[in-house]
C-alpha cells in the first residue's frame, strides 16, 4: 500500500496508535502537545534534521535503522546535557509513492529506541514531499534547575575526556561507501554508524558528579567538536593523539587495510560518545567508563583569527572538522 | 556570498547575532535550549514542516514571506490552544548554492513575527540540503496548568465559531497559481496566503472564558478541521453556509472573477483563523470578534465509516478537506 492510499490521516493513526501518550500528557492529536511541568526542573529541547541524499542514502540504510538513528541523535544531545529525556516530536516529509511499510518500519526503529531511554512521541507534523524523505526530530528534557552541563564551562587545568571509543562510526561508513566485504568487525563498526547508542545514563552520573564542567555529543568528530567548548569556554587544549580510545573492532580493520585510525578518530563524526571536562579530583571519582585524552590549556594569547587553540601531540596529519555546507559524505 | 563560502558556522553565528536569548535561558549555541519551568504552567510543543515543491516554490515567494509563515503557523499553533508562545526551534536544510541574502531575508521575517508575539528562536539545526529547501519548526508555549482548549471538548449544543473571515488565503493562492492580475483586493488575499497572523491574543481571551470548550486553528479549511474536533469529541455538527464570514475583498474578486467563495472558505485551507465551540452563553459573553457559524449535535448513531458527521445548510455543492498525501497545491 501506498502513501496515497493510506493516506495523511490513516499514517497518523497508524503513528498514534504505536505511541500512546503517557498518562497525564496530551500527545499526538491536538494542535500541541500539553506537557505538565515539574517544578525544579529546567526543560531542555533540541532539534536536528535528515535529508536523504544528505545524511543517508534510501537504498544503503533500512528504514529501522533510519528510525533508530533519528531518535538516538535528538536523544543523544539530551544525554550531552546531562538530562532525561522526556518526549520527542517527529515531522517527516515522505514521497506520495513511498511504501506504507517503509514508514512502519521506520516507527518500529523509532519506537524501540525512544522506549529503552524513556522518551514518549507526543506528536509532530507529516507532509508529502516531491522527492527526497526528510526527517526531523525535536527532542525535550529535563534536568535539575542550573545543573545543565554546557559547553562554556571548561576551565584551564581540566582534564579531557571521553566515553567508549572513537571513530568507529566514521569506518562504518567509509566501508558502506567503499563496499568493504563484512566480516564481524566491519559490522560492528557499520552497526555503530547505523544503530548509535545515546549515553543517557553515563550523561546524567556525569551532571551528578561535581567537577565535571563542561559536556557535549560528538557528531561531527572531536575536532571540530572540541573546538565548540574551548571557543564557548575562551580556553585552549592539548590532545594527546595516541592516547584516544580505539575499538579492538576499528585497531584490526585499520591494520588490515591501511586505513588511519587517528583520522577517523578525530576527523570523523558521529560516534555520539560524551566528550567532557573535569578536574582531576573529579576525574578520580568517575564511575562512567572514559579516556582522558588530554587537558585543558589557558588561551594562547595571540591566535589567527578561524584558527583553533587545540594541540595534537603525536597527530602524523592535519586534524579536521565537519561542516554541512563544505563537505558531504551521505549515509 | 553563497553558502558554502559562508559555512555552516558562519551561518549559526548570523543567526545567533538575530535571535540573543532571554535573560536565565540558555538558547543557540549548545547541544540543548535550557529554558526555566514557572510552576503551575503546563508546556505547550507543537512542530511544522514546510518543503520546498510541496508547501512553496522558491521563484514566488520571498524569503521574508516564507520566513514569517515558517514562524507564523507554528505561533498559530500555540494560539489554537490558548496559550502563549515562549520559544521556537528552527531547522534548515539549505541547497549550499542559495544566496546567504536568501537566508538573511528569511531570517528578518522569521524575527519579525516571532518578535510581535514575544517568541524567542532558542535553538535549530542548519543542513545542507541537495537541491529543495526543506523548514522545521517547533514552538514552545505555555498555558496555565490544564487551560489548554483540546479538540476533544466540544459538546452537544455548544455553538461553532470562527475568528475573523475564512477563505483569504485560498483566494489569495488562487489568484497566485491562476497569475491574476494584481489590484488591492488581489494583494489583500495574497498577503493573507503568505504572511498569515496568529490568533494569539484571540486564543489567550477564549481561553479565559468559562464555557470556550474545543478550539483549533484553520490550517486545511474548516471541511477538514471541524471533522477533527468532532470525531475527537464524539459529537455532530450543522453548519450553515451561508453565515461563513467573507471579507470584502474576497467577495468582491469572487463576484468580478465568478469564484466559489463558499467553496474557498470551506475547502480552502491557510486562514490560521480559530475555529471553536462553546456555550450559547459564553457566547454571549465574548470579547474577542467572531461569527457563529453553526451548532454541535448529537452524533447520529449510524454513519458509515470515513464519513463525518456534518450537515452543510445552504451548501451548493460538495465540501473538501485537505490531505497531503492526496492533494498538493504548492505555492
């Protein structure tokens, strides 16, 4: 069956039906959502958008994992916070010719991620698009009043840390795109870049944990991401390249065919792991497993103007960041 | 300058200068909007999506208009429950060829408006897009805790009423797709189609009259929306026809160019005016100018499936909704 055959309002049905609202809570199906407020809290919200052709390709990703990744991006920048999250907004704007199935098995990733982190659809907007699918997500949490972990609050003398490892993600996708044959480690590495894992629960244990400063997801690699905190907090780092965290699954690929680990590690996005500041007392107390990758610096007094405070030791090539509008690698 | 010469960061620091945030809100710029609860508020979330080739064509409307409607149906929203708009969330995603002046006009009507009804742009997503320009928005507003008038209120007796006139809009598109010639009439219709202005004063007063029971706003045309309010509220409905409020420029333009205006005003869809219910007393009671179009009834017990329970008076001819996956009128 067809979209046109559903129909707008058969598909919001069908969206309705496998997201109830919870109790108390207006959801889909009115002009808004109405969503009581807990005193004490503060609401965090967050917003991202997929175009095919963009951030993935039709025919390379299944509509599960689509599903799954839109959530777990939106989700992921909750966790950046240190917040839970609560409720997510879903507009897409589909193709009349598109499956019916497609779209359900779209939900059913959607779903399934949203349900492990506690996060209810309460509504959203679709509409037909001429040709590509476009996704977009907007996600709401909650934290304790002013215990949001932003990125202005690193300070010169903090350590730098991450969660799990690095660049799996962006190997995932250099195999989709260079049609490397699976075996196990690819697939893991591609089930990283299709399938990410928001760190909500390792989020929230680090906004509980006092020292930890300044918190964020990286999406568009640490290079360019880390520039984000030390410009917001007026500090400079020095990053120790051979001290990142590396998979055993991304160490083995790389050797077998030559591929750079630090560059996939520092240039490549994605991997939806916390990157985040603390002193060294706090460092000592964490209970979420992470790499210290280096510390925070004072800002060099004279820098060029564009150009970012960040030494790589041990880096053998340039460093780079992601910016939509300069380069793009759909998936 | 284009796009890619401007960059997605260059971009955001733009929009950042635009849109400062309130004092104790944290806005654009992190991985979240930290906004504040007031207790005894509930939130209000809604979200819209505008594509390029289905909702507009780039060569006929401006930046600015599609800026302002971009902010203006989401506000409208807001309006359709009684609340008041607080903040909003805007994606992007954007050809890297457009204009960054393209982008600078639509921001300035996005501002505009978003100013008039005291909204503040907190956050959003800037993407590259292949070819069509695709917009989401997200509005956050907030209503004393459980004043939001729902769709599922109306009840049997209540009267239906509308808010200013109904028809404008679709008017203005025609004239727009038919390439009629432009006289002041003409432009009336036209400004209404592309820089709609939400009720929100409007929704904020029914909302603070005992007796206002269902509310939404007109984004499809009453066909399609009243069916909303009356299968949510299990309940009928008999409008009368010719008690539909017309403007004079529609009936002037309707009559010179033999237009159906009874059929733009029922089947047309972009008024953003408020249709709601409520009691013949409350009725009386009203500060806000209205017009009382017809009654809410009891729901015949045998209707056949997909149809709704709508009694047309005066009538002339059958009475459309709008589905997107059915229908597309892009402008």
């Amino acid at each position: 069956m067809s979209l046109t055959d559903l129909g707008e309002f058969g598909l919001i049905g069908r969206i309705r039906k496998r997201f109830p609202a919870p109790e108390g809570v207006t959801g889909i199906g009115d002009d808004c959502a109405v969503i009581p407020q807990r005193s004490g809290q503060d609401t965090l919200v967050s917003t991202d958008m997929l175009v095919e052709g963009t951030h993935f390709l039709r025919d390379r990703v299944s509509p599960f994992q689509l599903g799954w990744k839109s959530a777990a991006v939106n989700l992921s920048d909750i966790a950046a916070m240190g917040g839970q999250p609560t409720a997510t907004f879903l507009s897409v704007a589909l193709p009349p010719d598109l499956e019916a199935d497609w779209m359900g098995e779209f939900l059913r990733g959607y779903a399934e991620i949203s349900a492990r982190f506690g996060a209810a659809l309460l509504g959203g907007d679709t509409t037909a698009s001429p040709d590509r699918i476009c996704i977009n997500v907007t996600v709401l949490g909650e934290c304790p009043a002013g215990a949001a972990r932003l990125r202005s609050a690193a300070q010169a003398g903090d350590l730098v840390c991450v969660t799990s490892t690095l660049g799996d993600s962006a190997a995932g996708l250099k195999a989709i795109l260079e049609g490397v044959e699976t075996d196990a480690d690819i697939q893991a590495l591609i089930n990283r870049h299709y399938l990410p894992l928001p760190r909500v629960a390792e989020g929230l244990r680090l906004a509980a944990t006092p020292g930890v400063h300044a918190m964020m997801d990286i999406s568009d690699g640490i290079g360019s991401d880390l520039r984000h905190i030390l410009e917001a907090s007026g500090v400079g780092a020095v990053i120790d390249v051979p001290a990142l965290p590396l998979s055993p699954a991304l160490q083995r690929t790389c050797a077998r065919l030559g591929w750079d680990a630090a560059a996939l590690a520092t240039g490549g996005g994605e991997d939806y792991e916390l990157l985040f500041t603390c002193t060294p007392e706090a460092e000592k107390m964490l209970d979420v497993p992470h790499t210290v990758i280096g510390t925070v610096t004072e800002r060099r007094s004279r820098i060029e103007p564009g150009m970012t405070d960040i030494e790589w030791r041990g880096a053998e090539g340039p460093v780079a960041g992601f910016d939509h509008f300069k380069r793009q690698s759909p998936v």
